[in-house]
C-alpha cells in the first residue's frame, strides 16, 4: 500500500520525465500512454487478479490501469499547457499548477517523515522504559492503601512515588530513603 495515490505517482514521473522535452515529443508520449491506458484497463477487464506471493515484484493490474490513466491525463495536460502558452520545450518550473503539485507533495512527504520519526522515537522510549509488576498479598497491600488513604493518593500514584525515590548503595542494593506518607 502506497501512500501516493495513481494521481500523485503520474504527476510526479511525468513532471521528471517531460522536462526539456518539445510539443512533439510530448504528443509521442501522450499516444503512448493512450495506449498503455488501452492495454492495461484491458487486463483489468480480462482476468480477475489475486497475488500469488511467487513474483519478486506483484503489480496490482487495477492499480497499473489507474496509474497508465493518470499519466495519459498529466501528458495531456503538459501537451495542452505547451500549446496555449507557445512554449517549444517544457520546462517544469514554468508550469504553475505542476509547481503547486510538486510543492504539495514534498510538503506531504516531509510531514510523513516527520511522523514516522516521531513514531519511531516513541517506539524507542517505549523500549527503553522499565515495566515493573509488583503483586501483592492483601496484607501487603493493606499497609500500602492506607499510607496512600492518608497521603490522599492512589496507590498507584503512591508506589510512582516510591519507585521514584529509589536509590542505590555502592553495592547495588536498591532502597527507598526515609519516606513519610504525610509528605510525599
């Protein structure tokens, strides 16, 4: 699954693959992706697809004709925009509404990035945090709600307090210094 629909990939190939290229060179490109439109939208029609998981590269034949669609109609639209402007080549940076596109995408991209990074770091530190399960017995715990009961916390919010003040001797003895419940 892409993130770029058939419209986002033919805009940007076509945006590349047209630059410098003439009003004639860009009716050649047009026809042929008339005609890759033709073939493809024809497989789609000719045999329902299932992928097979034994080809290194499976192309989704509905995504291939929507993709070969798209293109035919961004050729086009480059073809009509060297015509009405009189431009001999195309040249992408005089082309306003492919600018806009191009600058829309690069923005969608960079924002993607930016949440995948964030996600990643949050995995990270997921990682990286200590999970502890403390159980304990009903007389265990009896003492514990109390002393949380009269510090007016939870007793979740009571051990947070604890597994906070924990500190180590030099010989890597963990303990919790002096604590009154009265004054967490």
């Amino acid at each position: 699954m892409s993130i770029w629909s058939p419209q986002d990939v033919a805009r940007d190939a076509v945006r590349r693959q047209a630059a410098g290229l003439d009003v004639t060179q860009v009716a050649e490109n047009v026809a042929e992706a008339a005609r890759r439109k033709r073939e493809t939208s024809a497989e789609v029609r000719r045999a329902p697809w299932t992928d097979t998981g034994t080809a290194l590269v499976a192309a989704d034949p509905h995504r291939l004709a929507e993709t070969w669609s798209a293109k035919h109609t961004e050729w086009q639209r480059i073809h009509t925009l060297l015509q009405t402007t009189g431009h001999t080549l195309y040249e992408p940076d005089d082309d306003a509404t492919g600018t806009q596109w191009a600058r829309e995408r690069e923005d969608y991209r960079q924002e993607r990035l930016a949440a995948f990074a964030a996600h990643r770091e949050q995995r990270r530190r997921e990682g990286a945090a200590t999970i502890v399960q403390l159980w304990l017995t009903t007389d265990q715990a009896g003492p514990l709600q109390h002393a949380a009961d009269r510090a007016g916390l939870t007793l979740e919010r009571l051990l947070a307090h604890l597994a906070a003040r924990v500190e180590a001797d030099p010989d890597g003895t963990l303990f919790v210094p002096a604590f009154h419940p009265d004054h967490p």
